[in-house]
C-alpha cells in the first residue's frame, strides 16, 4: 500500500507538471537547445535600454544575427551587406570614406558611425529618428541609395536558404521565417558588440595609469568636452549644434526632420567617441579628415545661429599644447581587443 | 486503492486548462467586412472620380489599419476587446476587406475601433502578423507605422507623373493621428453573424477639411497636414447592413 501511495503521489507530481506545461503552451518558451548569453554590463556603465525584455539574447540568435550581418543577399545586388559600411577594423564605421557607398553607384547623405554599445542608445541615427534597435535595419535594407531592397524580398530569399531555415529554426524554435525574427536576431548580434576595454577603461578599473600627457588631456576632456561627450558612453545622447555651417548640397535639418521643430533645426545626436581613433573621417557628414581638424572648429570655426549651442557660442580656448594633450588622451579611448574581437568578425 | 484513483482523476480535472477553456466559452466569432467605395459605390480602379474642389482623380492604393476592435454597451457599460486587434485592410487584395473577430457573449449598441496603431506598437521594435514592417506601412527613417493610405493620379497634382500621395500617421504628442472610430450598431455576439461596414474615400477630400489635389499633392510624414487628413477620414465609415439569423 505504502508504495502505491508513494507511485500515485509520483504520477500526479509528474501529471501536475504536464498539465502546467500544457496550460502554459501560448507563452513563449525558450527552446530547450538554445544557450543564453547576456549583454555585458561593463563597471560604471548604466543599464542598458529596455530592447531585450521580448527578446532574450541567445548563442543561436547572435550566430544568425552575425551571419546577417555579413550577408549582402539582404542588399538588391548582393554586394551591400551591413558589414560593406560597418567594417569591424573601422569598429564599424566606414573606413576613410566621409559619405558611404550603397547601391547603384549612390552615395549615403551622412557618415556611417561606429556601432559599439547600441544596448545603450535610446534613439539611433544622427537625427535620432529611430526608437529601436531592432527596427533600426529596416532604414539601410530599404533605402534606395544603400541595400536598395525589400524586406519582403529579403525574406523570400532567406526562406529559400536551407541553412538559414535551421538557424531560424535554432534561434526561434519555429519553423517559419519572419522579419520579427530577423530584426530580433540583427539586434541581438549589434547589442552583444560592447567596446569597454580601452585603456582609458583599464585605468578607470585601477588596472593601469595613464602617461602624464594622458592625464592632462583627460583633465582637459572633462572641463570642455564632457557635457557633451559624456562618460562612459561619451556621449550624453543629446542633439546639438556645434555651430557647422550647413552644407548646400545636403540641406541635412538633423533633428529638425524628425521633430519638425525649428529650435532643432541643424542639430545632430553628440557621437560617442569610444574608437574615434578608427573611425575617420569625422562629423555627421565626414566633412573633418582628422580628429584634429574637428578641435579647430572648436576653437575658430563655429559660427553663430539661432540653435548654436551655448556651450559653443564663444568658441573653446584650447591651445596648441592643450590640443596636442586632447589628442593623446582620445587615443587611449581605442579598444583594439573589441575590433579585434573573433565573435563579432565574419566566420 | 479505487479511491485513490477516483480522487486522482477528479483533481486531475480540476487542474486542467480550466482558465483557458472558460474563458474560451464565452466568446463568440463575428465577422467584420468592409465596403471600399467612393462617392457611394465600389471602388472602380479604372475609373476617373471628381472631388468637391472639382479635381478628377482616379485610385490607385488605398489601405488603412482597423485596430482595437471592441464591442460596447453604452447602458450597461460592458465590453469586450479582440485580443491583439490589428487588421490591415487593403485594397488591392480582398480576402483583407473581411475578418472574424472574437468577442465576448452579449447585446452591444456600439462597435469602436482606431484607425491606425497604438502608440505602444510604434515604440516596441519589430512586430508581426497584420503589422510586419514588410506590408509597407512603415516608415523606416522616422519610426512609426503608416495608418492610412491613399495614392493617385489626378490631372490637378503638380507632383511628378500626375500622382497623389497621401501617406496618414503619427502618434507623438503633437502629431498624433490615431483616430478612434465609434459606430452605433445593434448586434450581439453569440447571435449576429456579420457587421458591413462602409468606408468612402471621398471623406479624405471633402471630409470636415477640404484636401485639395491642386495644393497639396503629396503628404509623407507626420504631423501638420496628416492630422487633417486624418480628421476626414475618420468620419468615412458607416454601418452598412447587420446581419442576423
């Protein structure tokens, strides 16, 4: 008797977690063969945004998202992959170039920026006119002068891929393709890309020090360019005008495109500077070749208008040497293990 | 050892799918169409209309979201809502003019909706199903859906090829375009089998604002003109015909 009560007690525990499993079908269940990764929180950093909550990063998701990344079939022609403009030994900005190429002979209307530490940015591109990171590939795979495509076409020639139907399958536990599932596995990719081993990191951790020239630059850093710049992403994620005269040509209102708000007009998001080292040329439209270039605009070329920030208005007093201590100390903000980083490359 | 099965197989039932399959019992299917017309008829594609401004016009695409679907008694108060309620309805392809929403037992005297899309869905990333960015109803470059659609050609557009592009949606303080539909309509879920709603593209030229081809051809963001625009097609739905058994 007493193992019989024993075995019933047993079948309905197992029954119980049956049932449980039954009711629970609709939710969304992680497939047992997926491997969690998590997005790294680096010291001092904030949390990261709320992009992930639908959308658990997975070793499955992040492989699909990379090999997204990498392939040009998401362009009209082919020859377009994400990665044609993100090149990770520019920690993926376009190398040398100030506007990118895209299909068609065409020319993209601003510089392609680093992606590193996207986990964190509330808004994306220059004008800030995208609200999600998981959306935010939708602008290059349709727009006419870069991968010129459409998502459904993308989707049908990913559909046709027999292994992408098992990365899918892998990624989502489902054996349709969507463009949720896409965007999903494209941002789970870009928001596992943390750039926070650079020197400047290392010395923050107490882990090395920085050269005297370092340090004054740093100094320097932090009176005149950190409202802006702000660490650690180095940037405060506000859009400014630094005082650009505005290019005929591209007419670019930044901001005031998406906000249809004069008091925005001609201010663009504040770039982090992590990597700028790599990222040349500089500036939402690549106009300054160096780093340099952009100081002395700082310090003699801004020109007043109505939305000229008031930080800028009087021009920055830097001097040759500060100039020389600024530049050396934006060298230690290059983190050569993240560009060179196996997981983020193409296999 | 007999009753312990008995009580084995009563609790067993007692903890099945209970809240689900109650919950189920309670609704009923309606089916939602839509008339596309203009000026009172079928949409005819080939045909050339004119406005109240006196511009010939003919369509082209013509596509709007019905979201949100609810069922509501303005006496007792009570209501139901479709679960993840968004319905494309285009045009081009009429196996969308029609759906089936599911909706709670009762007598309800109102039928609401949104044209458009939730502020929530717009802020939330990648969806799916009726709102996959691959229906193009999306803008890319300034995150948002695309509510309505309407596209043309009219002799009076000075826009590239005579055409006219009116591209409705917003849903940022300010621009807002969401538009809530309330059509008073007897029915009951459980009895009623199908609601035919009327939609007239003429509202979107003379609806409580007068849209003219002539000075403006082309509407492709958000606020401003948009929020007129939207005014006027809200008032384009009636109720059609109610059909019971």
């Amino acid at each position: 008797m007493r193992k019989t009560i024993t075995i019933l007690t047993l079948l309905f525990f197992i029954s119980g977690i049956i049932l449980f499993e039954a009711c629970n079908k609709k939710d969304i269940v992680q497939p047992a063969q997926t491997t969690p990764l998590s997005i790294p929180i680096p010291p001092g950093f904030p949390a990261i945004q709320n992009f992930f909550v639908n959308n658990p990063v997975t070793q499955e998701g992040f492989d699909l998202g990379k090999k997204l990344f990498y392939d040009g079939r998401l362009s009209a022609d082919g020859n377009f992959p994400c990665a044609s403009c993100h090149q990770q030994f520019a920690a993926f900005a376009t190398f040398d170039h100030n506007l990118s190429h895209g299909f068609d002979n065409q020319f993209t209307t601003r510089n392609a920026p680093g992606l590193a530490n996207l986990a964190w940015y509330k808004e994306f591109h220059w004008d800030g006119g995208i609200n999600h990171l998981e959306v935010q590939p939708l602008a290059p795979i349709t727009a006419p002068n870069e991968m010129a495509e459409t998502v459904e076409n993308v989707i049908r020639k990913l559909k046709a891929d027999a292994t992408y139907q098992d990365m899918f399958r892998k990624a989502f536990a489902s054996n349709e393709i969507t463009s949720q599932q896409m965007l999903r596995a494209l941002a789970q990719f870009m928001g596992m890309m943390v750039s926070a081993n650079s020197k400047y990191d290392r010395v923050k951790a107490g882990k090395e020090t920085f050269t005297t020239a370092e340090q004054r630059g740093y100094q320097l850093f932090q009176l005149k360019c950190s409202t802006c710049h702000q660490e650690p992403l180095f940037t405060d994620q506000s859009y400014r005008n630094t005082g650009l005269p505005i290019d005929n040509v591209l007419k670019d209102m930044g901001r005031m495109r998406i906000t249809k708000k004069s008091e925005d007009s001609i201010k663009f998001k504040v770039p982090s500077l992590r990597n700028v080292y790599l990222t040349a040329p500089y500036g939402h439209d690549g106009r300054f070749y160096s780093i340099g270039a952009v100081i002395d605009h700082y310090r003699s070329g801004v020109i007043n208008g109505p939305t000229t920030d008031p930080l800028l208005k009087n021009k920055l007093s830097i001097d040759d040497f500060e100039k020389a201590d600024l530049l050396i100390f934006l060298r230690t903000l290059t983190d050569t293990a993240f560009v060179n980083d196996k997981r983020f490359a193409q296999n | 050892m007999k009753k312990i099965l008995i009580v084995f197989a009563a609790l067993f039932t007692l903890f099945s799918c209970n809240k689900e399959s109650s919950s189920e019992t309670d609704l009923a299917p309606l089916k939602i169409s839509f008339q596309l017309e203009a000026f009172g008829a079928p949409i005819d594609t080939t045909a050339f209309y004119t406005n109240n401004s006196g511009e010939k016009f003919k369509i082209t695409a013509f596509k709007f979201y019905v979201s949100l679907i609810e069922a509501a008694n303005s006496s007792t108060n009570s209501r139901s809502a479709e679960n993840e309620s968004y319905h494309l309805v285009d045009l081009a392809d009429p196996a969308t003019h029609q759906f089936t929403v599911s909706l709670k037992n009762g007598i309800y005297d109102q039928l609401n909706f949104i044209i458009g899309v939730d502020s929530v869905r717009n802020v939330s990333g990648a969806q799916t199903g009726a709102l996959d960015p691959a229906k193009g109803m999306f803008w890319t470059w300034n995150t948002g859906y695309i509510f309505a659609k309407l596209e043309g050609k009219s002799p009076s557009s000075t826009a590239p090829f005579q055409m006219f592009t009116y591209h409705i949606g917003g849903f940022k303080t300010g621009e807002n375009a969401i538009r809530n539909i309330s059509l008073p309509a007897q029915f009951q879920i459980g009895k009623t089998n199908e609601l035919v709603i009327n939609a007239d593209v003429q509202r979107w030229f003379d609806g409580v604002n007068t849209l003219s081809i002539a000075s403006k051809a082309t509407i492709m963001s958000p606020g401003g003109m948009a929020l007129q625009i939207a005014d006027n097609y809200a008032t384009m739905f009636s109720v059609n015909k109610i059909v019971n058994p």
